[in-house]
C-alpha cells in the first residue's frame, strides 16, 4: 500500500499506473462537478417557485462551475487537459446520472438531496489522499457541497409537507433517483477502485462506500415519511 505524500513537483517521477489513474479520477470528477449544472440549469432557473429559490439554483451553478475550475488546475497541471467535458452534451457524460435534463421541481429538490450528498462521498475519497493539491481543494469544495444537499433536503421536507400531492411527487422522485444514486459508487468488486486504494487516491471500496451512503440515507427518508426504494430495483452496477 503507497503511503507516501506527493507535490506536483515529485508526479514526473511517478509510477506510470499512478499517473494514468490520477489523471482518469480527475476528469471524472470535473465531469461530475459540470454535468449536475447542465442538468438542471435550463429549466430549474425559470421553473423554481420563489425569487429566493432562483437565486439559490443559480448560485448552486456558479458554486458548480468553480467546483469545476478547482479540479480542471490541478489537472492541467499534470497534463490532462479536461476541458472537453464543457461541451461535452448530457448523453456522453461518464456517470450515467448526468444523462438527460431535470423538468420538475420535484426531481431538483431531491437531485440535492441524493445525488449531491453521493458527490460529497466522491470527493470524501480524496481526505488524506497521496496527491496533496488534490487533497488542498477540498475544504471550500465540501463546505459548498454540504449547503447543496442541505438545501436539497429542506426543499423535498418543504414539498413533502405542502399537501396538494406534495409528498408523492417526492416519493415517485426518490424512486427514480436513489438507484441513480447508488449506481453511481460503481461496480462492486472493480479492479479500478482497489488500484486508486492501493496508491492511496481513495479511502474505500465501491462496495464499503455506497454501503456508508445506504447507512446514511435510508434513517433519514423513513424520519421525512418515505419508503426506502429496493436497492436493488433497475441498478446497473450491483
């Protein structure tokens, strides 16, 4: 197991399998950091109920996209150019998660409720890492992610607690996005994440993460009133 701690300066010097796999969870992460704004940018901004709730939908983007701008230096700083995935359109996006468009409010609310709070597990896997700029973006970046998934988390209480069909449109989008969710930790078993353990990019299996996000999740949608979906129910990795 690789313990040691590595500044920009020692990455020439690096194993080639450290670079390649350094290099591939960087792209990923500044895919995800974009991808969750193209999502719901478009309709979101007209289509939230409140002045308030639009101001805060576009300050979550602009928050996205410094998220963004943070991985994309410390990646190009070791060669890897990951500018594409800007342009990159929804279908294409590495987690399939990413792919498509959010329309209702309903399915914005609890995208910052589970799928922000995945995003904050990923970026978890980096506390401690062997690759010190990496790990040195970190604190702005979660503190900025907690305030997503927080706000997520009220505005599906708020919609569960409105009436007027509030708490089934909720449910029907738990439904829909905590196998998404769940999906995105990854295939269990992957050769890929004990390599990124191994040279200590990240702390935990897929398995032993998604596990925690389960741990996590399930006490808090049966304390807002919602059925915890089958977990297993249209995944694509088990």
């Amino acid at each position: 197991m690789f313990t040691d701690k590595i500044e920009l300066r020692d990455f020439d010097k690096m194993d080639p399998e450290y670079k390649e796999l350094l290099g591939h969870v960087l792209t990923i992460q500044a895919d995800c950091e974009i991808g969750g704004l193209h999502l719901y940018v478009e309709k979101m901004l007209g289509a939230a109920p409140t002045k308030l709730d639009q101001l805060i939908v576009a300050r979550t983007a602009a928050e996205e996209i410094d998220h963004y701008r943070k991985v994309a230096r410390v990646a190009g700083h070791i060669g890897v150019d990951v500018s594409f995935v800007l342009s990159q359109p929804n279908e294409k996006r590495f987690i399939a998660t990413f792919r498509g468009l959010i329309n209702t409010w309903e399915d914005n609310a609890v995208f910052g409720f589970l799928i922000d709070r995945v995003g904050r597990y990923q970026l978890e896997e980096f506390y401690n890492c062997s690759y010190l700029p990496l790990q040195r973006i970190l604190p702005d970046i979660v503190t900025e992610e907690l305030g997503h998934i927080e706000y997520g988390f009220n505005k599906t209480l708020e919609l569960i607690q409105s009436g007027d069909g509030g708490k089934e449109k909720a449910q029907r989008a738990v439904d829909f996005w905590y196998v998404r969710a769940l999906d995105m930790f990854g295939r269990s078993g992957s050769k890929r994440s004990e390599r990124y353990r191994y040279w200590g990019l990240k702390r935990r299996s897929n398995d032993q993460a998604r596990q925690d996000y389960m741990n996590e999740v399930e006490p808090l949608l049966r304390h807002i009133g919602l059925k915890v979906p089958d977990p297993t129910k249209g995944r694509q990795y088990i």
